[in-house]
C-alpha cells in the first residue's frame, strides 16, 4: 500500500485540472487504488473548484445555423439506429434497429399446461441469461475500442512531439536570432531553431505586442524562390508565441527568416510582404 | 422541478430515443458550453465544429451518464472541454493554432445569451473571484484548463518551477471554490 504524502493531494488538483503529467496519473492511480479517504475528499473539494472554473467562460450564443445543423446530424442518427422506447434497452445506445411485427391471429390449440409452462420458463431463463451476457459483452467491447483510441491517439501525440523536440536536439540545428531592422514600433525578441535533416522549424516569440489594426507575419526568404509566408503570429496574453513550421524549406534554398508588420490579417499575398520587414535573421549553415 | 430534475429526465428520454429531449438539453446548455469550447479553441468555426461532436456524443453515450457521478451538466462539460482540448492537440489544428488569435476574453455583447438576473450575478461572481486569486494561481488554472497544457508544459511556458506550478494549482482551485460557495453555484 503507498503511503500518503502531501503531494498526492497536489497530483489531485492536476487530475481535477485535466493537466496531470502521465507519471504523476500512474502514481496518483496507484495511491487512488489503495484506497485514500484524504485524498477521496479532496479530490471533491477541487471538483468543486473546477466547476467554478469552467462556469467562469462567459456563456455566448453559436452561429443560429448550428442548431439545426445538430439535430439533423442526431435525428439522422436516431433513425439509422432506433432505441426501444422502453427503459430496459436503455443501456444500449447502439442496439439494432427492432423491425416492426404483424400479429396472425392463430386458432387455439389444445395442450397440456405444464409442459407449455415449462418450456416458457427454460426460454425465460435463457432469453435473459443470453440477453444480459450480450449486453456485457458488448459493453466491454465498446470500452475496449474506446480505450484503443485513446491509445492511438496518445501515440500519435507522443510521436509528433518528440519530432518537434528532435528540433532542438539536432546536432545540426541552427539557431537564428532575428534583429530590427526599423525603429518606431516595439519589437519581440524572436528565435527560429531550424533542423536541416527534417526540414522542421520552431520559431519562439518573447515581448509580442501587436499594434493596433496590424499583424505581425513570419517569412522565410527562399533563394531563388523569394519570401514564403509562414503565417500571421499572434501572442498569448503574455506576449509569448510559438510557431511550429513543418517545412521550412530546403536548406540549400532557405536564406533567413523575417518579421514583417502588416495590416490586421497579414499580406494578401503569401509570396511578398505588404509592410515593411522589420526583423531578420539569416539561418548560417 | 428544478434544472437537474429536467436535465435528468432528459437523459432517460434520449436514452429511449428521443431527440426532443436532446433539443431541450442543446437549449439549456448550449450558450455555456460554447462559452467554455469557444475559449478553448479560439476559432468560431473550430468550436461549432467541436460543439456539434459534443452534441452527438452526448446522443450516442446517454446511457453511460452515472448519476452517482455528478450532475449532466458536469458530464456535458467533461464531454465538450475533452473535445476542444483534443482539437487543439490535433496535428491539423496545431498549425492553425500556431497563428490563431488567443482565445476572445470578451464575447460580443450581441452573442450573449439573455441571462436571467441570478445567472448575470453569478457570472459577475465568477469573474470576480477568478481576479482574486494570485496572478499565477489564475495563470497556471487557465493555462490547464482553458490552454489545456499539462503541468511540466505550463512550467516550461511561463518558466516556473514544476513544484510551484503544483501548489499554485491546488491552492487556485481551493480559493475558487472558497470564494464562490456552492449555493451560489446552483
């Protein structure tokens, strides 16, 4: 059995928070299956803390064209695959569809009861045994596939990651500052790590202030090519911007990469800046 | 009957296939959810998008709401924030992400839902305590929640020790809950 320590109830504020490292879920699951009661009540306490979290975004109305658009996608649905009406189907969402019947009205025919009795109850015991032994099946069955997917999708996660940080780790990588090359506005510091061998780019954004009605937007200047736009950049509230480019070129082609200052929604055309170039960097091999 | 009584009831008609009780629920729940989604996400069409998923997930998986483990309202929320935290993971999304404009704080007033005066003060509570807490309590509560970071990415990002991170997020979501009581909440 672990012990209790004043971490775990750290490891539940990170659970309840949806932000939970995966070593610390294993370690919180591991004490959390020991049985905790301390940790059982806090865990309820930050739920509730949570709650008050997630009620703060303010509450707004969609496009008008969504509900609609909901109802058809559910109705769609519903009638591709019907539910009982009754409550004892409720439990499965995905039952097959249930064909309607025509009763034929049969002449009555004379047997003795208790073999009829019989049969009914061996057919009773065995529609339900059958019945519930489906439903637990296929429960699991869904849970299973539910529980693959997650999986699939945390490897994928993961692969896409450590080929972003692979970036940073190449020993080929190149590491370009961006320096002003005009005054009048306040400028970010920004930092382009490229990987010749996988072509991958991250470019990072400190002290980004965008002026009114503009957007700052990244290039990488290309010979012969020309500029490249590589998106408009806009900064968290504070100030900070991550642009991740997953091909930034051929190394042999990519000279440098600029900053410009462009109109709210950046240069009409991707392959020339509108405004003026106000940081560059050239990336040396 | 109360909103839970009516979002309880509505579950069990879905369950036996009616969509008039998910078209109750989409009118009860919809603005708060895309409130939440829209915060996440950033992007108008990203989070109708994800709403409309939240939708038909809530169709297909009425039968798994476990009353025992919280309110429908609870499970809608899990169910929309896990969505919109996967869109903003996915590769696809990641590069919009990567130019997209930060999440708006401030929806346009002519977007908001009518709110009763009970739910107008609630959200003015809400906000209120939100400003309340440390700088980097709210900062670490957002950036999980909201950013949908895990910790170690929240220390890299705002270049704090892992441990700080940790105890700003438990202390954060006990001042919520401390400075908005429950009965305020219902």
């Amino acid at each position: 059995m672990t012990v209790h320590r004043e971490e775990h109830l750290d490891l539940c504020a990170a659970r309840v928070l949806g932000s939970i490292d995966e070593a610390d879920r294993l370690e919180l699951e591991r004490h959390l299956a020991d049985g905790c009661a301390e940790c059982e009540r806090v865990l309820a306490e930050l739920s509730e803390g949570a709650e008050r979290l997630a009620a703060s975004a303010t509450p707004v109305m969609p496009s008008p064209r969504l509900r609609p658009a909901v109802l058809e996608r559910v109705r769609a649905e519903a009638a591709a695959m019907p539910r009982g009406r009754e409550t004892e189907r409720a439990g499965d969402p995905t039952a097959a569809p249930v064909a309607p019947r025509r009763v034929i009205e049969l002449p009555a025919r004379r047997r003795p009861a208790w073999p009829t009795w019989a049969l009914a109850t061996a057919a009773a015991v065995l529609a339900v045994s059958t019945v519930a032994t489906w439903r637990a099946a296929d429960t699991l069955r869904g849970e299973l596939r539910g529980a693959r997917e997650r999986i699939a999708q945390a490897e994928l996660d993961l692969a896409v990651e450590r080929a972003w940080a692979a970036v940073a780790m190449s020993p080929g990588a190149r590491v370009v500052d961006l320096a002003p090359l005009t005054g009048g506005v306040a400028l970010p510091h920004v930092r382009a790590t490229y990987d010749p061998a996988s072509r991958r780019a991250i470019v990072a954004f400190e002290n980004l202030t965008t002026p009114a009605g503009s957007d700052f937007e990244l290039w990488a200047i290309l010979t012969p090519d020309g500029p490249r736009s590589l998106g408009v950049v806009r900064p968290d509230a504070s100030g900070r911007a991550e642009v991740r480019v997953p091909d930034a070129g051929d190394p042999a082609a990519l000279a440098a990469f600029a900053l410009s200052l462009e109109r709210e929604g950046g240069s009409p055309d991707p392959r020339k800046p509108a405004g003026p170039v106000v940081l560059a960097g050239s990336v040396k091999s | 009957m109360s909103d839970q009584d009516l979002d309880r009831s509505c579950i069990q008609r879905m369950r036996g296939g009616d969509t008039v009780a998910l078209e109750e629920l989409y009118d009860r729940h919809t603005p708060m959810l895309y409130g939440l989604v829209l915060r996440i996400v950033g992007r108008a069409a990203d989070a109708e998008e994800v709403l409309q998923d939240t939708w038909l997930q809530a169709w297909r998986r009425a039968a798994t709401w476990d009353p025992a483990r919280g309110t429908v309202a609870g499970w809608l929320v899990t169910l929309a924030r896990s969505r919109a935290i996967d869109r903003i993971r996915s590769v696809a999304s990641r590069r919009r992400a990567e130019t997209a404009a930060p999440p708006p704080e401030a929806p346009v007033a002519a977007d908001e839902p009518p709110a009763n005066a009970a739910r107008r003060q609630r959200q003015e509570r809400l906000s209120a305590a939100l400003a309340a807490l440390m700088p980097r309590q709210r900062e670490v509560l957002e950036l999980g929640y909201f950013g949908g970071l895990s910790q170690s990415e929240i220390a890299a990002r705002i270049d704090a020790p892992l441990g700080s991170v940790k105890s700003w997020t438990r202390q954060g979501l006990m001042r919520l809950r401390e400075l908005v009581p429950q009965e305020e909440m219902t």
